[in-house]
C-alpha cells in the first residue's frame, strides 16, 4: 500500500512547522494520522493534504507537546515515525538592574527574554528560587518579560539576584537598607519685619513622610496668615505679615523618625531714635548684636529688608555696596554729585536708587526697603545705609552672606581595582557654596545601564572610599555629591569606565625537567584560577644564590607552559620563580624552593623502544617510513645507524636526532630498504644498541607454468607452479577464474586457494573455456595473471536430435461475405460509398 513511508525520525525547532509526507499505491485510498495513537482530527494546527499518491500532514507553531510518535495507516499497513521538537535557546534581551531599596520597600526584578512564556531559574546568592517560597518571592511571566517580586524586603534579601535560561543569564545585586530618612536640606534661621513674609522650608529624601511644624514645642495651627504645605519632598511653613509675636523657634518633626529640624524666627527691628529738632540722626540695628550686621539669605529666596527713616529735616537715605578689598563703593544712582559721597568714597561710586529690577531700593514717606529677588552668589557683601541732612548723617553696615549647596566635584578617579573591589578617590568642589562640606555620597551603575545606585547613606567624611560587592568582568562607573548644610549638589561627571578584575592564582606544577652545563629547563601548569581578565601569559625570573635581584629569564612574556632557559653560568646556583600576568597585574609567585646548580648531569645512555618496533616492521612499496625512538643520556650522546653492518646511504635515507630522540625517515619505500637496522648511542665508554627489521613488501608475480592437465565431463584439472617474485613476503594464496571463449567474461571459480592444482567443475557442455591464475599476498593480488594457452573443450554426448514428423493441415476455405451491402440514402451532390466484407482461403478475386 505504500509506496514511500515516513523517514524514521524528524526534527523541527519550537515554534516552526513540519510536513510529514507518504506515497500510497492507491491514489484514491484514504489514510488515517495517529499521534501517540490517538486519532488526529483536522484544526488550525494540523492540516492534512491528498495531492495525488502524496499524504501530507502538516504541524504548524510546533511545540514540546508535539514531540510524539506518529503513524500513517492505510488499510492493514502502518508507517511510523518520530518527532522530536527542538527548543531554541532562550536569550536575555533586556539585563537585569541593580537596585536599592530601603526595609519594607517593594522590589521588582525585571528582565526580557527572547520567548513569550518562557521558562526561567532564578537564584539568590547561587541558590534556586522556588514555588514553595511563594510566600516570601512571586515570579511572574508577561510576554517576553519576566518579574521576580519581593513584596516586603528585608535586610536578608540583600545579594546578588541571578536570572538563568538556556541561552543566557543576567545578575543583579539588590541592596536593602535599614529605613533612614535623610535631610537634603534643613530648615534655616530667618529675620524679617514687620509686615514681611517668613517662609521655612526642608527637604527630606523621602517625599511620602508626613510631618508636624511646632512653635515653641507646640504644633503649628494653619489659619489665613500660615500656610502648611506638603509638595514632593518639600515642607514649607509660610507666615505672611510677620508680627513680634511670631518670633519663636520653630521645628518640623517627620512622623516616624527621631529627627527635630528646627530653626529661630527673629523679628528685625530698626530703630532710629529721634532726636531734637536740628540733630543729626541715628540709626540702631539690634536685631543680631553682630558687628558688623550680618542677614544669611539661602540663594534663590528673597531678601527684604525694611529701614524706617526720620529727621528734621527729613534725611536722604543712601544704600550703597561696599567692595571691601578696593574700598570702593558700587550706586546705582546718578541723581547724587560725588561731593555728597563723603570723603572715604570714590568718585565713580552710584547710588543703589531704582525702584525696579531684581536688586532694587522702595522710597516711602516714612521708612525705605531693600529687596534682592532670588539671592545670588553676586549679591553677597557688605551693603551700608547712610542717612543725611543738613544738622549731620548716621551710617550702618549690613553684610548680606549668600549660602547655597556646594558645586559638583569633578569626576573621581578609579584605583587599586580588585577582583570585586576599587578605590574611589575626588576632590573637594571648587566652591562650597558658602557653608562647609558635611560630607559626600557616592553612586555607581553599570556601564549599559541607567540606573545609579547609591552606595553610602552615612555621609563620607574622606575624600576617598573603597567600594566592594561588584561583579567581576562588569564594567561600572562611578560618581559623587557634594553635601553642605544647604543641601545635595548636582552630581559630578562619571568616572573613567573600569571593570573590576583580579590577577590569575599562581601557576601550579612548577617544576626544573631538565639542566645542563649552560641551561635549564622549566615546565609548569596553567594558574587553577583565571578570572574575567584572562591570562596574557607568564614571566620568568631568576636570581643567584645570595643575591635578592630577579633577572629577568625571557624577553617580555612567554605564553607557553614549558621554557628554555639559555646562556647561563656553569657552576651557578639559581632560584626560579614565575608569574602568571594579565592586565589586572601580576599573580604570586611559584618559586622552587631548592637552588638548581648549572652543571651537566651524567646519564647513561638508553633506548626506550615503542613496542611496534620490537617486531618486524612491514610497510608497502611507496609508503613513508618514520621511525621515532626516544632515547636519555647525557651530555648529548652520539648516535650511529647502520643497515646489514654497513653505513646508512644519507641520500637514500634521512637520520634527524634530537637531545630526546632519533628519528629515520624514508619518503617513498622500496624494497631494497628492507634489511636489518641497528642504532647505536654512545657517551664516552658507556653505549646501548637496539637493532629494528624492516621488511618492504609489493605485489607478487603472477604463477609460473600454468597447464591444462586433463578435460573430462563437466571437469578441467590445472596445474602451476609459485611466482619467481613473491613481493618479499609470503604466498597467501591463489585466484583461480575461467572465461567462456565466446563472451571472454571472466569468472572467479576459488579465491584464497592454497594449493597449485585444481579442477574446475560445472562447466557447460558444448562451451570452450580459457582459465588464468592470481597470486595473492598481504600487499594483495598480482598485477597480471598467468592464463592457459589453449581453450578446453567440454565436448557434447553421442545422442542425436531427430525432429518428429507431422501431417500437413488444409486452411482452404470457400469465399464467403461476412458483411453483405446496405441500402444508402443520399443527397444530390455529396459523395457517398458502398462496402462490403468478404473472407476465403486463398485470397478471394471480386
């Protein structure tokens, strides 16, 4: 029924599609489709198709479930076959991401795999994640992308989190810190005035704590003129119109954490005194007791400050910059004649007199004020008020200090790399913003990665740090903040690309093979352990006995496991050591304990002689003979090859030696180089000989004097004698075959006949045959056959053939018609035609 059935196996990669194909005989026959020898019915997946004597089944989007065994039945026949699905390996397109969270956090490792649905092994610090854990770990599959979710981290969860498929894996370390809260930026003392706007504000590095603002121990109540609000990680505490009551000390308390920022409201009242009609004025600024006055803005707050102004006659008010270093005095207004500056004031200097702008002077009847929107560095110095009039003038200094967070350091620099370690080394900024450097904090991330992991929430007091827990042959970068009372700097720029790696274990097995008058030999093994750096190669030293200098022993590095060290002194006494190097630097040395004294080694000469040429050593005509025998002794014997006694033909033959060995090498056989071989070695008196029988073989002659003895019956006896050559080696045997004359076809009748007589039976009578004959040895069959010169005959028997005798029969028949003529009609002018049929022996005449 069938004409081609199933091969006996298939393979198809997951997700493809197979055709699983038989011929039937019958065209029409209806074949069924079994797999595991459940009936297949026709879906989506499986289609069957009938073109012709062809039965097709076709699997599409094969899976694991479709690893089966199969049959085709067609009536009572069966075909069976095998499918097995291959599952490609799975890759990991997108890596897993360091992360840091703090106790009790969420955690969620996420990783994209090459598959949907596929399958993974996660492990912790090397030990699987498993389903009983469930309680603690949830894994979860979406798509390609596949999610490890610790719900509630603890501090034992820190370590390195590893993701497995078949065809990659990804690590990640996942750093849990107890639950800190961190200030980026304290609440500050504030002056103001009457009738201004105070404002406190922190910032916190959480920005989901909740928190309290107290006034003298009592919490805040906001109402119209005090606002609480809560943006991010910013707590500010607004009190507009500002009254002597508000001056008090404030605190904002997290909730949750022992922390109590606080900060002093103090109310700035300036007070001139009035004096008499026709005195000069007086200014008092008792707000801070300092001298000279100093009001600490933070940048980018505002600045007012409010100066109440009285005389008789009323005084000019002047605010002006003083430059400290030149004593010169920067105004802003070109309204005053520099004779009205005062004497210590230079004549360029303007008045600070505009009432627009960000740094600006407001005039009133009865007081003025001074403004700086959004503090800048720029703005810091001493400004000073002067008041004027005819009876005399007061002056003040009010030094304003601008305090911001500190600039970024510049990108830290990378030393002292381990195999998961490093050293971090910056300096300090270039400017502190004006309150001193707490301390710093460090990040990291991986090279292809966007995400920077802190590593300290201490601050760093040093200016340098050792970093640790990193991934050997990971490529990481480094960066650093600046921390000052204010607040967090920008962060500086990353740091040089490094990778942590470390140096190769020692090398293992070292050891002196070998030592003559002016060198050593030194072997070893590869270093047990070679890391993510590789192994560039090895360096060998050495030193004198009582010297504490390393020589180098080779130019540069060797990458080989064995080394000849040359050119040294007889008599020394040398110390050998060796490194194994890579770029992370230089491993231990492994060092032989013992001196080795430069001196050559007497050793009596001996052959080790392989066992295949301790018998006789048989090769065809044209091969190549090489023949390898080790050998000790030192110093370096002398070697002598001799053949049958005599010197071997150096033209004929080629002798190579070696300090270990000796080597005879013919390229292309013949047989005169068979013979007996002796080798001797030689040092001083001492020798040791082996001798080696070469035997050369070929293909013999063909036999000699070949008969045809007797021919009787169905029956030829032959006779002949061995070949004149025999190939020199044995006669195996003979290749008897016979040729009928007429087709001259040859035929094997014996093979591997031992003896040189035969008879050669069932031959056919009436035939003549030519019989020839092979010789055979281990080289094989003789080039040319020996063959008889006349044909044997197997003549026919006495009996004659008579043909018998039969009666002749009459086949005549008289005509007759088979087919007589028909009526035809026809119309007029269209031919038409009469037949008839007519039979009779002989052929009958109409």
């Amino acid at each position: 029924a069938f004409l081609k059935k199933l091969d006996p196996a298939y393979q198809v990669d997951k997700g493809q599609k197979i055709k699983l194909m038989v011929e039937v005989a019958n065209p029409d026959a209806d074949v069924k489709w079994l797999k595991n020898g459940q009936e297949i019915q026709v879906s989506g997946r499986y289609i069957f198709e009938a073109v012709g004597n062809k039965r097709i089944l076709t699997i599409n989007h094969c899976s694991l479930a479709d690893d089966a065994a199969y049959e085709c039945v067609v009536g009572d026949e069966k075909s069976f076959t095998e499918l097995f699905v291959k599952e490609p390996p799975i890759l990991i397109t997108h890596p897993l991401e360091d992360q840091m969270v703090m106790v009790g956090e969420r955690v969620e490792f996420e990783c994209e795999v090459s598959e949907e649905g596929a399958t993974v092994k996660w492990e912790k610090d090397g030990i699987e994640l498993t389903r009983e854990e469930t309680f603690k770990y949830r894994f979860k599959k979406d798509g390609k992308k596949q999610y490890l979710i610790i719900n509630e981290s603890t501090k034992e969860d820190s370590g390195h989190y590893t993701v497995k498929t078949n065809g990659g894996v990804s690590v990640a370390e996942l750093i849990v810190q107890e639950k800190k809260l961190e200030v980026y930026q304290s609440i500050a003392d504030l002056t103001v005035k009457a009738r201004d706007q105070a404002v406190f504000k922190c910032e916190v590095s959480d920005e989901n704590v909740k928190g309290i603002w107290l006034k003298n121990g009592k919490e805040v109540v906001p109402d119209e003129r005090i606002k609480i609000s809560h943006i991010g990680r910013i707590h500010k505490l607004t009190i507009e119109d500002v009254t002597p009551e508000d001056e008090a000390d404030y605190s904002f308390i997290p909730q949750g954490f022992a922390y109590n920022l606080s900060a002093k409201l103090q109310f700035l009242e300036v007070k001139i005194d009035f004096v008499p009609r026709e005195e000069p004025p007086k200014i008092h600024l008792d707000c801070l007791g300092q001298s000279p006055d100093t009001i600490v803005v933070v940048a980018g707050n505002k600045l007012r400050l409010d100066v109440p102004v009285s005389g008789d006659p009323t005084p000019t008010v002047i605010w002006q910059k003083v430059n400290k270093k030149s004593d010169l005095l920067q105004i802003n207004d070109d309204a005053m004649t520099p004779s009205e500056n005062g004497s210590d004031l230079n004549t360029d200097n303007k008045l600070l007199f505009e009432s627009e702008g960000r740094v600006r002077v407001e005039l009133h009847e009865d007081h003025c004020v001074f403004i700086i929107e959004g503090a800048e560095k720029e703005d810091e110095g001493v400004y000073r008020v002067i008041l004027k009039n005819p009876v005399g003038e007061d002056k003040a200094d009010i030094t304003v200090k601008v305090i911001d967070v500190p600039d970024p350091p510049e990108a830290p620099t990378i030393s002292n790399i381990g195999e998961d370690y490093c050293t971090v080394q910056w300096q300090p900024p270039k400017y502190d913003g004006g309150q001193p450097v707490l301390g710093y904090i460090l990040e990291r991330k991986k090279k292809k990665s966007y995400r920077w992991m802190r590593l300290n929430f201490d601050l760093l007091k040093e200016l340098t740090y050792e970093a640790k827990r990193m991934i050997e042959g990971v490529v990481y970068e480094m960066r650093i903040y600046a921390v000052n009372s204010i607040g967090m700097s920008r962060p500086s720029p990353a740091s040089k690309p490094f990778m942590p790696i470390a140096p190769p274990s020692e090398p293992t097995h070292f050891t002196v093979e070998d030592v003559s008058d002016s060198t050593v030999s030194l072997k070893w093994r590869p270093p047990e352990r070679i890391g993510a750096g590789g192994l560039d190669g090895y360096i060998v030293e050495y030193r004198k006995d009582g010297s504490t200098e390393w020589i180098p022993a080779l130019p540069g590095l060797t990458e080989r496991t064995s080394a000849l060290i040359k050119d040294l002194v007889m008599g020394d006494k040398l110390y050998f050591r060796i490194k194994a190097i890579n770029l992370a630097g230089e491993s231990g040395a492994a060092i032989i304990k013992e001196p080795v004294t430069i001196q050559e080694i007497l050793q009596r000469p001996k052959f080790w002689l392989p066992r295949h040429l301790r018998q006789t050593l048989v090769k065809k005509v044209g091969e190549t003979i090489n023949i390898v025998i080790p050998f000790q002794g030192k110093p370096r014997p002398k070697i002598t090859w001799l053949k049958d006694g005599q010197t071997l033909d150096s033209k004929d033959v080629g002798i190579r030696n070696s300090n270990t060995d000796t080597i005879l090498f013919i390229r292309k056989a013949e047989l005169h180089h068979s013979g007996a071989y002796e080798v001797t070695l030689q040092i001083e008196n001492m020798t040791d000989k082996v001798a080696i029988t070469i035997q050369i073989v070929d293909k013999p002659g063909p036999p000699q004097n070949v008969k045809l003895v007797d021919v009787w019956g169905f029956n030829a006896a032959l006779e002949w004698t061995p070949p004149q050559d025999d190939g020199n080696a044995q006669i195996l045997g003979y290749t008897v075959q016979k040729a009928d004359k007429k087709t001259m076809e040859w035929y094997t009748v014996f093979d591997h006949y031992r003896r040189t007589n035969c008879i050669v039976s069932d031959l056919i009578m009436g035939n003549e045959y030519f019989f020839r004959i092979f010789s055979e040895n281990l080289c094989g069959l003789s080039e040319t056959a020996a063959t008889t010169k006349n044909p044997a005959h197997i003549q026919k028997t006495g009996t004659t053939y008579k043909p018998p005798s039969y009666k002749e029969h009459d086949f005549s028949e008289p005509p007759k018609f088979t087919h007589p003529l028909v009526n035809r009609s026809v119309i007029a002018g269209y031919n038409t035609t009469l037949s008839c049929a007519v039979r009779g022996i002989p052929k009958v005449q109409i």
